[in-house]
C-alpha cells in the first residue's frame, strides 16, 4: 500500500528539476498524477518514466499564468482520474537582476507565473475540493521571500506565495482542505543561473531530496496540518515563522519624531538585514 493510493494529484512545472521529483515520488506512492509543464516533451518523458514503472500519468501542457488554462489541467484531472485529491504549485520563473535594471516585461511574466499562477492554479483545484469536501494544495515558496539581492521580483513573488497560503488556509479552516507551503532548496536549473547560489551549494543537493516532504504534506499522515511554511534543506528541516509583531509594543499618547528615535535608540531592536537573514 502506497501513501497516495487513490489520490489524484495535479503537479504543475513537472517537466523538470523539483516538479519532476515531485512528481515522480507521488506517483511511486501510488497517486495518479497530472504532469503539467508547457514544454511538452519533458513532461511526456516525466509522464513515461511514471507510467513505466507502473503509474498512472496523464501530460498537460497548459500555462497557469492564463485563467482558463490553469482550470483546464483541474478539470483535465477530473475527466481521467475522477476527481482532484492533491495539487503541486510548483511551476515558477526566476532571474537574477540588479532592481535598477529590471524590465518591466521580464516582471509581469515572472508575477503572472509565480504568484498568478499558484492563485489561478488553487481557485480551480478549490471549486472542486469545497464540493467534495477535502483535498490538499501545497504551494511552493522560497527563502528568497525574506529578501534576497538581485532577485527583487522573485523574492516579492514568492512572499506573495507564502501570504497567499496563510490567506487560503485561514478560509478553509472549517474544513478538511489543506493548504501549506514549502521552500525546499536543490540543485537545479534556477541554480545554476545563479551566481550566488552557485557558490554556496552543492550538487549533492538533489532535488529529489525535497520530493519526500511534498509526499507526506499531500498525504493523511499530515492530516491537521495546515497554514504552515515548511523549509527543507538537504539535511535541515525546519518551520518558518509568519510575520508577527515583535515584542515589546511601545505606548505613547502621541508618537512625534524625537519620540520615535528615542525609541530606537532604546527597547526597540531591529531586525537583521536581510542579506544577513538570507545566510540562513
């Protein structure tokens, strides 16, 4: 008996990197997986390799970054598997570009994939999950969200993932349906186009290394689990915290600017810059 047995499982941006293992590992735990990418010939390899070895696959090229085409692969799941169990949002853009020289149209694409997307992408998996009653979404954020150089659009996008995931999971709390978030780390092709990453990972970081966390948050072992950010790093895995006030709460009958400083100067303490949170 397999973990997913009888679950249908949508996995978007499947054709490579972390959704090929996202995929591929939820299959060998016995769900029936849409391999969704909009390059159709690694996800009609990622959809082979699955049905090889005795799953059942089916292939979706659509683009979640298109309203109607992100309810096409839900309702592609449906039509072959019966139903929607589990959704993967994994496909995503990323770059590396000083702010001062972003482009405009560079953005808008990265935005309407990542965060666009994931929303457009959820919506539809929801309509049918409200209707049965259960199902899991996990989204896929990145540490990027606490901030990081270079990426300001990535970052932004992907802290838009993780509010969007506490959002989502605070109206489905009298539900069964869960949604979390994870911000797994690997070697990948984002990796290799970036030169910071580059020098401070290894290889070894295989993303199939992350696939087991996505495994276990679709299935019932994570029953009750939801509105988390769950953070896996090779051998590290760990929770991240949602952005909350941070002790102590200063009171003043009326805040003017010399009160403010005086303020900084004493019992408040900022927060590490995030170059320095990013180390983590």
């Amino acid at each position: 008996m397999g973990l997913l047995d009888g679950k249908a499982v949508v996995v978007t941006g499947a054709g490579r990197g972390l959704g090929r293992e996202y995929a591929r590992h939820a299959a060998a735990a016995g769900a029936a997986v849409v391999v969704n990418d909009v390059d159709p010939e690694p996800a009609t390899e990622v959809a082979a390799l699955i049905t090889e070895a005795g799953g059942r696959a089916e292939v979706s090229t659509h683009s979640v970054a298109d309203a109607d085409q992100a309810a096409a692969i839900v309702t592609q799941c449906v039509r072959a598997f019966g139903t929607i169990d589990g959704l993967v949002n994994n496909a995503g853009l990323n770059y590396q570009v000083p702010p001062w020289a972003d482009d405009p149209v560079r953005m808008r694409e990265l935005i309407e994939v990542n965060v666009l997307g994931t929303m457009f992408t959820g919506m539809a998996a929801l309509r049918v999950m409200r209707d049965r009653g259960t199902g899991v979404i996990v989204n896929v954020a990145s540490g990027a969200l606490l901030g990081k150089r270079g990426a300001a659009a990535y970052s932004a996008s992907k802290g838009a993932v993780a509010s969007l995931t506490y959002s989502w999971a605070a109206d489905l709390a009298e539900t069964t349906i869960r949604v979390n978030a994870i911000s797994p780390l690997a070697w990948t092709r984002m990796v290799e186009a970036d030169e910071v990453e580059r020098a401070r990972l290894s290889r070894d970081l295989t993303p199939d290394l992350a696939a087991p966390l996505v495994t276990y948050l679709l299935s019932d072992l994570s029953a009750g689990i939801t509105g988390q950010l769950v953070r896996l790093r090779g051998d590290k895995l760990h929770l991240v915290r949602q952005h909350a006030v941070k002790q102590p709460v200063l009171t003043c009958p009326r805040w003017e600017v010399e009160d403010i400083a005086a303020a900084f100067r004493g019992e408040l303490e900022p927060e590490p810059p995030p170059a320095e949170r990013w180390k983590l």
